[in-house]
C-alpha cells in the first residue's frame, strides 16, 4: 500500500492514560482520579496515579516513537497541571510540556496537541463541570495558555477529543467521569463543549494571529439497521443522531438535527441553553478535521430504549472489545463525510484495536491487531485513490495504558507494557507499522 508524498504517518496517546505522576509539581485532581475513588465504576479500582508513569520517562518513550518512524506524535495536556486552581495558572505543569515538546522537535516530530481528552479539573467539576456554561470560559483560559506558551513549536492543535463520550458517556450513561446520567445535564455539557471549541478556535486564529492548524477530533461509527423494516431503520437514524449527528451537524452545518431535538425534548425543559449566536460559534471553520475510527455499529428496534434501538448481533470478527472488525464501513464513513458535510483534510486522529496479548520469550506476537492495522490502513490507500483527501493516520495507541473504565484489562498499545516493572516491548505490530511507515518514506525519496 502506497501513500502521497505528504501523507503523515503518527501515533498516540492522552495524558491521563499514561503520565502517572498524578499530584507532581502542582497538579490537583481530575475528574478521573475522582472517578477510580468510586467503587465499582473501574475494573479492579484501578487509577492512573502511575500509569505508565510517562511523566518520567517521557524521553525514553520519545525515543521509542523516533525508533517507529513515525512524522507525528498527538498527546494531550492535562488541564489541571495547568490549572490546578481556578484562576491559578502553574508553570511547573507547563514545563513539562516544553519539555516533551523540545525532546520530539530535537527527534524531528511534529508534536500534534490535544487540549482536552476527558481530565476536566475536580475544582471545574465541582462548580457544575461542563454542564454549566461558564465552562466555556474556563476552556478559553486553559487554551489561551497552552497557546501562548506552546503554540511557536506545535504542528497542529485539536480542541476536543470525542466530546461524544465527554458528554454522553460521562453526564448520560455514566460509564465515565463525572459518572452521572441526567440527559439535561449530557445536552448542556455537549452544547458547552462545543461552543468552547469555537471559542478556542478564535482565540488562535483571531486573537492570537496564529498559522497553526487547528481541528476538533470526533469518534464516528457507522450506523446500519439490522433489516430493512421500519421499526430497524427508525432504530438506525436515532443510534446516527445519537452518535454522530449531534456532533457533526452543529461543526459543519451551524445547526443540530431536528429530529433528535424532538427526541431529547422529553429530557430536556428547553432548549434555551442554547444562546443567540452560539451555532455560529461551534461552527467556526476549522483547518482538518479528526476522526477517531475503531468500528461500525448494527442495531435494531427496542421501544423500551431512551432512543428506541439497541445494539444487534452480529456475525463480524471481533477485537478483544467485543467491537466489529469493519474497514468496509469505515470507507463507507468516510464518502459520506465527503457528501454531506466536509472538504476539509481528513486526518484518522485514532485507530486501532485491543486484543488479549501475551509476552512469549520477550515477543508479543499479535496478528489480530496487525491484521486490523494493515486492512484499515490498505482502506486509507483505498480512498485516497478515490480522492477522499485523508492527509494523515494516527495509530492508537502508542503503549498499552490506562483504558478509561476498563482499568489496564485492555491493552490498545503497540508497545507492551509491563505495569510492574514499566517495560515497554516491540508488539509485532508496533515493528509491522514501522515496516509500512519505512517502505512509504523509500517509496518516496
């Protein structure tokens, strides 16, 4: 599989995931160290006090993306090393970063940098958290910082990382933090982070005067009907609305959908959260646009569901998420980006797969995850010949780490890690990838 000239190949990460050092030089808690405190809510109570202590060893880790080959590097920085209080900016926090940063300038990687991956501070939290608007301010100042301070030696930004899951997953179904399941509180937070988003937008293009792209990453899955009848087809739109369009059509079409406002109006009073002029501000024009892609999704009727679907069986090969192995549908994702929403340069912001991987004789030998990777890749290939304009893929994630609710039970690195010791061994992925990247760059020169 070949790739254009400029195409960049990355990896990935997010802070909480994997920095450890959870109350250094400064830092205060995040709603996640908030949210492992609270039992039952993370397999085995596990938290990412140590993680996979990066804070540390950052320039080791470093070392290993340089020995990938890879242009690029996307990490977030985690708001409360910035702001531990409100108001209260921390230069020790900052420094960290200037840190990382110079290790991969020196290593010539693009440092890609994203603003928010889900660590809001407890002090924010403690105030209404994104469900309440002054949020968006809180946002603006974080983000006039990071770009104050960082913006001279980063390749690009991105504001938000899956605002789907901030919201919907940590205010509705409460599988993350803050953990709660008011719907209101899910629509607010949603509104709120996207208007920051804008926001942050502005102040690097605007006020600040800065060439740097910007983008927002959203997850998108697919949505099909398990049949052809009504009801699935109903169940389908709803799931979509749920999923993607509530988020996709605000950025892109300065509107929500109406007919999920209709289906959301029984949980929500009005609707007047949404203030004069905010539609205009989330979508303000980006410069690419993030995608994370991990699978599609099949469902089917269930009128006793809040959006009347539920998820379907399906015969598909599973990862070790239990979630469809579909490179098909991510191409089928990707023309209807094009259709109906965006010409904007596509980057894949997060892609990959956990599996139950095993260290035998000092190799992991994970052909499920490297097969995952090839055909998803040979997808990107494939839509680029179409012209799909996907300028970059990232792959997800850079080292086993801390997985969200899933505690360290699912491994997505293709570097393994060793919780104990904090070893870090070569998956045959992680060499598979570094093989695609090198024969591109031959290709190339």
């Amino acid at each position: 599989m070949k790739f254009h000239k400029g195409f960049t190949f990355g990896t990935a990460t997010s802070a909480y995931q994997i920095e450890g050092a959870y109350l250094e030089d400064g830092r205060t808690a995040s709603i996640w160290d908030m949210f492992c405190g609270i039992p039952g809510k993370v397999h085995k109570g596990h938290n990412g006090n140590v993680a996979c202590d990066h804070y540390h060893r950052f320039e080791g880790d470093v070392d290993q993306i340089k020995k990938l080959g890879v242009d690029t590097y996307r990490f977030s920085i985690s708001w409360p090393r910035i702001f531990p209080e409100k108001g209260v900016f921390n230069q020790q926090g900052m420094d960290f970063y200037k840190r990382l940063i110079k290790k991969l300038r020196s290593e010539n990687i693009k440092p890609a940098v994203t603003l928010y991956h889900w660590d809001l501070p407890v002090w924010a939290h403690e105030e209404g958290g994104w469900a309440n608007r002054e949020s968006i301010q809180w946002f603006m100042d974080y983000a006039r910082a990071c770009f104050q301070e960082l913006d001279a030696n980063i390749d690009s930004w991105i504001t938000h990382n899956e605002p789907w899951c901030a919201a919907f997953l940590g205010y509705h179904q409460g599988v993350h933090a803050p953990g709660h399941q008011n719907m209101e509180e899910a629509l607010k937070a949603a509104h709120h982070i996207l208007v920051s988003h804008g926001q942050a937008v502005r102040v690097l293009k605007e006020e600040l005067k800065s060439s740097t792209p910007i983008g927002i990453t959203l997850n998108l899955s697919p949505v099909y009907a398990k049949t052809s009848s009504l009801n699935d087809q109903l169940a389908a739109n709803n799931a979509d609305g749920y999923s993607n369009r509530w988020f996709l059509d605000p950025v892109f079409k300065g509107q929500y959908p109406v007919d999920m406002m209709n289906v959301f109006s029984k949980y929500v009073h009005s609707y007047d959260f949404i203030q004069a002029g905010d539609l205009d501000i989330i979508s303000t024009p980006c410069d690419f646009f993030g995608i994370n892609f991990y699978s599609r999704a099949l469902v089917e009727f269930n009128a006793a569901s809040d959006f009347m679907y539920q998820g379907a069986y399906s015969d598909y090969p599973k990862t070790g998420m239990g979630w469809d192995i579909s490179p098909k549908e991510f191409k089928d994702l990707i023309h209807r980006l094009r259709k109906e929403y965006t010409n904007l340069p596509i980057y894949i912001t997060e892609n990959g797969a956990a599996f139950d991987d095993i260290v035998e004789n000092g190799r992991v030998h994970d052909a499920g995850r490297v097969e995952y990777v090839e055909q998803h890749l040979q997808a990107v290939h494939e839509l680029n010949e179409e012209g799909m304009g996907i300028e970059g893929y990232y792959l997800w994630s850079l080292m086993d780490n801390f997985e969200w609710s899933f505690g360290y039970d699912k491994r997505f690195g293709i570097l393994y890690v060793d919780f104990d010791s904090q070893e870090r061994i070569w998956k045959d992925s992680a060499y598979r990838y570094a093989e695609i990247i090198k024969s591109n760059r031959s290709i190339l020169i």
